[in-house]
C-alpha cells in the first residue's frame, strides 16, 4: 500500500510520523473519512470544504489548496490502484515541543490514506442492529463543536467501548440534557409517520457529508424532513431507524435498549433512502 505523507508517496511501513507531533501528543488536527465508488470519489469537495472549516476553526493552516488536496486524493488511490475504497484524509498541527502552544508547530503534518473498511457484516444491512444508549455523554458543543471533525476521538471511543460492553457494536450518545445528539460514529434518522427526523448539530451531531445526502435524498423522494429535538423515548416508538456515516453508508437500526423499533426488520422508507443512496455514489463526485 502506498501512502501520501507530505508530498511523497511512501510505503505503508515506512509511512511515519513524529513522536513529537502535536496530533499524536494532543489530538491536535482535523480529519475527513471520504469514500470511494467505482472510481467515483463521492462529494470530495464537500468532504475538502468541511476539512477548511475544521481547520480553520482550530485555526490550522492547511499546507495545500482545495484543488491540491483534491488532486493528491484522487492520486493516492490510483497509486494503489483502487476503485473502491475508504479514505482517511488527515492534517495534524505538526511536529513541536511538549507543550500545547499550537504556535510552536511550525509545519502541519499531511497524511492520506486509501484503503478498504468494513465496518458492520452485511448481514446487518440486511436485517439491521440492535443498538443502545450508552452512559458517556456527547461534548457540549459550547466546550468544543461538534462541527469541528477533529482528531480527538476520546468521547466516542469511551461511548465505542461502553457499547461493546452492553453487547451492541453501535450506540446511541445523548447530550448533557438528555436529546440524542449522535451514534458513536454515525448519525442518526428515525421515521415517524411518514416523516424524517434527525437532531440538529446544535444538540451535538456532526454535519455529516452521508447525513446532507440522506436529506438533500428525502427532499426528492418527496419524504417530509426535519431537524428537531429527539429522546430516546422518540427512537423507542418511532415506525423505523437507520445509521448514517461515510463509514456505515446506510444501516437500519430495529432495536434500541431492548426496544423493538417499528416491526423490528428495516422498513419501507429505510430501504428507498437506500437504495436511491447507492444510486447516488456512482454520479455524485469527482472521478479519479
């Protein structure tokens, strides 16, 4: 495998960082998860456009442009010759010493991984998943917005672990007042008579690239959607439920804390988002 690291494509052993970097010291950097489908990089420039977002909201010099990052994304999975794949775009503040002071990194760091991911066997996305709600609350996003896709992953690994441990390979995360903010790494729809609704980033989910598609999607299914305010109680009644992310794609959920979510199997408007999803990867984006 070869691996894009600060203009140079190198072999994935020998792709290494410093000890001394600030994003393994400090989680400090931002990052994107962007996919590819049949040599379609599906919506690169929203995925590249929320990376200068994050970095500018860390204050992060990106060390390309847009156009740059594109070319050396699309270039890395030509180099290891793939058509399909996951991409791991990461931009970290840099080698520095070990104190915080981000100024003290003079260079950031630029990595860019192309390579395959599974995240749940298919046989979830046929029947769905059996989810919980975990102890471990999502960040305020007054301490740090969850708009901003940064490194630091701590708080949803402490709920990936909880959720392991109560048997569930995804979980719901509420925020400090109790609205369902996110999953550990997806965000999360419910459908209720007819209708799509999702939270809000200001409850403490991401703006995620797979979640705009899924309600840019509704609207022309003609499937009413909204953002809104979500309890567990809310999933627990609603007539069905799936999982958003680059890395899940689509995926019913049809059971939460031991709750049977609508008939238990992935209903109707689950499997249209979904399908029309699928159609959508191969036309939406930049081919390589």
């Amino acid at each position: 495998m070869k691996v894009y690291l600060d203009g140079k494509f190198v072999d994935s052993a020998e792709a290494k960082v410093s000890v001394f970097d600030h994003g393994l010291l400090y989680g400090d950097g931002v990052f994107e998860g962007i996919r590819l489908y049949g040599g379609n990089i599906f919506r690169l420039d929203e995925h590249l456009e929320r990376l200068e977002y994050s970095a500018k909201a860390i204050m992060l010099d990106l060390p390309l442009t847009r156009a740059e990052l594109a070319e050396a994304t699309c270039e890395t999975c030509r180099q290891n010759g793939l058509t399909d794949a996951y991409i791991r775009l990461v931009v970290t503040r840099g080698v520095g010493d070990l104190g915080l002071a981000p100024w003290l990194c003079p260079k950031p760091t630029l990595f860019i991984i192309a390579s395959k991911i599974s995240l749940y066997p298919k046989e979830y996305y046929e029947n769905g998943l059996a989810i919980v709600t975990v102890p471990t609350r999502r960040i305020n996003p007054a301490a740090l917005p969850p708009t901003i896709k940064s490194l630091n992953y701590m708080n949803n690994i402490l709920g990936k672990i909880e959720a392991k441990q109560f048997g569930a390979l995804e979980a719901i995360m509420l925020n400090d007042q109790g609205y369902v903010a996110e999953c550990t790494a997806d965000n999360v729809f419910i459908v209720h008579k007819g209708e799509l609704i999702t939270p809000a980033a200001s409850q403490g989910a991401l703006k995620g690239v797979t979640r705009s598609t899924i309600m840019d999607l509704a609207k022309e299914l003609n499937i009413p959607i909204r953002e809104a305010d979500m309890t567990r109680y809310d999933i627990w009644v609603a007539d069905e439920c799936f999982l958003t992310g680059s890395g899940a794609e689509v995926i019913p959920a049809v059971k939460l804390d031991g709750r049977v979510i609508g008939t238990g199997k992935p209903g109707p408007v689950t499997q249209r988002v979904l399908a029309a999803f699928r159609k959508r990867v191969l036309v939406d984006g930049t081919r390589i």
